[in-house]
C-alpha cells in the first residue's frame, strides 16, 4: 500500500531522477534483458540503441514521480502507455520482472546512501501501485477486444491476402484471418501488432492501419527501413498466402468525432494512420484539407488514391509537398512545409482539428507552425511512430 511516507520519499526523489533519469533507465534495461531475456522480444531494440526507449522511460517514471499525488493529470499518458500494451500482449505475469529490474537498477545506480530501504519501500509501493492501474486497465481491452463481433485474445493466425507496391519504399499487406471468421473493428488511426520471427529471434512490431475498417480484413503499409530487422522481413519475405500472426488493435491516437474542418498533415509514412482518418471524414460533410510531405515522387505512395477520392469529394483539398524535385508527378511546393504554406492552405478560420504524423523534426514543426497560426492546442492531435518524446 502507498502510504503519505512513500509519496513524500517519492516526491522527494524527483530532482534524483531529474539528474540521472536516462542513465537509471538504461541500466534498468540492460538488467531486465539480462536477467528476464524472456521479455526482450516485446522492445524494439533499435529504440534501444538510439536512446529514445530509455529517454520515453525517464520521461515517464518523472511525470509519474513528480503528480503522485494527483494522478489524474496523468491521464493521456496513461493513456497511451495502456494501448501499447496492449497491443503488445503485456500480461501481470510480466510486471513482477519489470519492478525488480527497476528496483534493482535504483540500487544499483544511485547507491545505497542514495536509495535507502526507505526509498526502495516506497519505490516498490509506487510501482505496486502503478502496476495494478496498468494491468486493470489492460485487461478491460483484453476483454472488450474477446468480446466483439470479430474479437479474439492473444495471438490470431491470418493469411496475406495481398500484397501491394505503393512507392520506392512502402508496400502494402492486407490480412485475412486464416478461420474465414470476421474481424473485430477499430477505430481510424489505430494500429495492430504483427509477430514474426526472424533470424530466429522472435519480434512484435505495430504498424498503423492504412485502410477504414471493414469486418473482414486488415490493411498496413509498411516502409521499408534501411537497417529495420521486421521491415526487410515483411517486404522480402512475407508473400501471398503466408501465415502471420497478428494481436488485435489498439491506440489511442484516433479521429474524434467533430464537425469542425479536418486538417491532416502527414510526412513520409506517417500517412499510413490518416487515411483511415480520411475514409472515415469523407462520409460526413466536414471540409478535409488533406497535406503531406514526402521526400520525392518516387516514395510518395498513395498519390492516385488520393487524387482520386479529391475528384469524388469536392470537400477534399490537398497539397503535396517534395523535399527535392526528382521528376515526375509535380508538388504543389518544394522543400519543407513551412509556417506560410499552412497559412495559405488552412481554413481562414483557425477553429479546425488538425491531425499530424510523421518523424520528429517535421512534427515539432507543425506543433510550432499550427500554434503560432492560431489553432487551438487543444485541437491539435499527434502520435510518434517510437517511443513518445516530448515535441519541445
């Protein structure tokens, strides 16, 4: 139990972690995969070695330090953090191994003048506590999820249906289940969990869903990365009437609903989730100002498909903008899309949703661009394809 002597040890040991957080998290890592190598196929280790698994912990083990006393302003956070479990299929049985490795690391790291038995109490308390929320909230969406038309738990066989080349470097898988049964539905912007093996390692990896919901099958659109380990194996190896196993979706990165002008704004891969979102918008009468970045024609996928719906649907405007002009289908702009060209393509009236995805520098740019335009935080909606890192 969290006792008002372990929130007050807690409280105090933020500056500790303020100092330290990343270095605390890295070692926890290295001494989970060492100690419980079981869970090592649920981590994308290319996070790992990049540092953003181990700076999205220390982000969030401070926000969780520093509103202990007030854990409802962690709500998104949570949130979010729930969803990815889930799709990964994390169970109580996994949280035990988790706290030990982190109790043993804030031992081990900040040394036993620094984490007292006091501390290490309350940090086992705190952990306790957290734990409990997370796997309680995780099992309602495990059984919402057995519980739906199309709902299964765990892992389900599916066949690849279809595989499509949509540019350069993105193609597309579609997945039937390999019962015949229906599928459960999901929301625009959600995504589900693929588990494959490869090199005998076993991996999960979520991909966005890049097509509306339809009860009989799922679609991802997967880019393929130069040293992605998953990606490579799906492009290279996964064909036409293979088996895949696949956990049901989740995410909490979705289209409300709302009459208001929609905004998407996508760069590279990051369209895969908005078009979805687009399906979806297209069956109501709200204006859809639809724009994406890519880096050249040749990887800009989804191009026709989206000329198409705009000739269908006069309440589609989009824009493209390329990095570079390597010929072929033209842009609307070259270069990067900057605060004028929002300016000139959004709606006069700032009072819009605005949905944006895509790598890290080009979303801390529309975050700044879309708040000096005027459109309300509160209206502006974004998911990282990794680990959430804040967009300062």
């Amino acid at each position: 139990m969290l006792t008002p002597e372990h929130r007050a040890i807690i409280t105090a040991t933020v500056p500790v972690l303020k100092e330290g957080g990343e270095t605390l998290t890295r070692h926890f890592y290295l001494k989970l995969f060492n100690d419980f190598p079981e869970v090592k196929p649920f981590f994308n280790q290319a996070h790992q070695h990049g540092g953003t698994q181990q700076r999205a912990l220390a982000n969030s083990i401070l926000m969780y330090a520093s509103n202990i006393e007030r854990l409802e302003e962690l709500g998104p956070l949570v949130n979010t953090i729930i969803n990815k479990h889930a799709a990964l299929q994390i169970l109580p049985e996994h949280y035990p191994k988790v706290g030990a490795a982190l109790l043993g690391a804030i031992r081990e790291v900040l040394g036993a003048e620094v984490a007292t038995d006091a501390v290490i109490e309350a940090w086992a308390s705190a952990y306790g506590q957290l734990a409990d929320i997370l796997a309680g909230a995780e099992e309602q969406i495990y059984k919402a999820n057995e519980q739906a038309d199309g709902g299964w738990r765990g892992a389900r066989e599916f066949k690849v249906a279809a595989k499509i080349i949509e540019s350069d470097e993105i193609t597309s898988f579609v997945f039937a289940p390999a019962d015949g049964g229906e599928v459960v539905a999901f929301l625009p912007g959600q995504y589900i969990t693929v588990l494959v093996t490869v090199d005998g390692e076993e991996a999960r990896r979520q991909y966005s869903l890049s097509a509306e919901s339809n009860g009989a099958t799922y679609r991802i659109s997967v880019k393929r990365e130069p040293d992605g380990k998953v990606s490579n194996h799906l492009h290279d190896k996964l064909k036409v009437g293979d088996s895949i196993t696949l956990f049901p979706p989740a995410g909490a990165f979705t289209l409300a609903k709302s009459d208001k002008p929609l905004v998407l704004i996508s760069g590279g891969v990051g369209i895969t989730p908005t078009l979805a979102m687009l399906s979806a918008a297209l069956r109501t009468e709200r204006p859809v100002h639809f724009i994406h970045a890519a880096r050249h024609a040749g990887v800009h996928a989804f191009r026709s498909h989206i000329d198409q719906l705009a000739a269908q649907h006069p309440q589609l405007t989009r824009y493209y903008v390329y990095e570079q002009d390597h010929g072929g289908a033209k842009a609307d702009a070259t270069g990067y899309i900057g605060k004028g060209h929002l300016a000139d393509w959004l709606p006069a009236s700032r009072d819009v949703d605005a949905y944006f995805l895509g790598p890290k520098p080009f979303m801390k740019a529309m975050k700044s661009h879309l708040r000096e335009l005027g459109v309300p935080e509160a209206q502006t909606y974004y998911e990282f394809f990794g680990p959430a890192e804040a967009l300062q």
